[in-house]
C-alpha cells in the first residue's frame, strides 16, 4: 500500500490516496481539491500512477475537508463514507463558505456511515474505525494495522491538536479522544497522516506534543 499526500484548496488541508500499487485500486480520503489547478493535479495523479478511486472517506465535516466531495463524487462515482453527527456541519457547507468568501458547491450527503468497530476491506489491508469527537462530533481516525499507520484527520497534529473553537467543539472531550482512545488503540510506532502539517507518530506526539503533557 502507497500514501500519495497532496494539500489542497486556501485552507492547504491534506488530501490522502491510499492504494495498492499492484491492483491500483484505492480510496481518497478528504479529496478537499477547490482549484481548477488542483482538480487537474488529482486528476493527474491519478493518471500517472493507474490508480483506481473505490471509496471517498471522510475524516470528518468541516468545511475544508469537503470543498470537493461534488466534485469527486462526480468524477469517481463511488460512495462517501463518514460519521453522520458531523451532518450538520456538510448541510451548512455553503453557508460556511460564505463566511470565508468561498463560493462552493453544496456537498453530496454521506453514503455510508461509520461508526466506531467498522471495518473496511481495502485491496490488501483493513482500515478500522474509530470515534473521536472533540474537534468535530464526527470526527474518525483510520487505523491500518497491518501497515502501522493512521489517517487522523484534525484530531492530532505534530506537536499540536485540532481545534476546538467550532460548532461541536469540546476541548475535554478531544483531549480524551487522543490520549483515552486513539493512542490506546495504536503503539507507539504507529505513523499520524493529520489532516495539516507533516505526519509524525503517536509515540513523538506522547513525548513532544505540550497539549498532552
């Protein structure tokens, strides 16, 4: 399995494909692409590498995580995957954007829900998921054990935490989601791919991260 990471749209949030290389086939979590520019860069990608788009998965509804579900939805015609108590938030998409001058399409609604204990089937591996509220009350982390490795969305950042200011925000309650929940679900090895900023690994954010400590 190969991780292509890509920043898109003004907010620079990281978009993730996931797949496997013999196959191609794979999934795109977050395909947030706002920008002609960047739309064309996906597609590119995409190209390049053979890659099959399976599934869109979501890490959670805000707004610069979702500025391209029309448009990938369109493109791949496959189902969205994510948690539905962060409906509100997609439902308000375009009222949101207004707020931050960004004219966008309204998004699809969430194909598929996930709760915590699902599991998804991926070429050769599984992604298993987990609820992790605070940052957003549908916020999900997926976790691949069979390759170490989280896609985490705005849960965890190197050295740093999601947000908390936000609709559905609750500090306390993030805070617990990390240190009670995601981080003993994981060891220590696991690497983070977080929705903004570089990746890192659980066992250098329980050592490094001040919000944790």
């Amino acid at each position: 399995m190969k991780v292509i990471k890509f920043p898109v749209n003004p907010f620079q949030m990281n978009s993730y494909i996931y797949y496997d290389e013999n196959s191609g086939d794979g999934v795109i979590f977050d395909p947030a692409v706002y920008f002609p520019e960047e739309k064309k860069k996906l597609d590119d990608i995409l190209k390049t590498n053979n890659i099959n788009i399976k599934k869109i998965l979501l890490t959670h509804g805000h707004i610069d995580h979702i500025l391209g579900n029309r448009y990938s939805k369109n493109k791949f015609d496959v189902d969205i995957y994510g948690n539905d108590k962060d409906n509100f938030l997609i439902e308000n998409a375009v009222k949101q954007g207004v707020m931050y001058g960004l004219e966008i399409e309204e998004s699809p609604a969430i194909d598929v829900i996930l709760n915590e204990g699902d599991k998804l089937d991926l070429k050769n591996t599984e992604l298993r998921i987990i609820h992790t509220p605070g940052h957003s009350p549908g916020s999900i982390c997926y976790i691949d054990d069979n390759n170490k490795l989280v896609f985490c969305g705005d849960v965890v950042f190197r050295e740093s935490i999601g947000r908390t200011d936000l609709p559905g925000g609750d500090y306390n309650l993030l805070i617990s989601s990390i240190k009670d929940k995601l981080f003993k679900e994981i060891k220590e090895d696991y690497i983070l791919f977080p929705g903004h900023m570089e990746e890192t690994t659980a066992g250098y954010e329980i050592k490094h991260n001040p919000f944790l400590n």
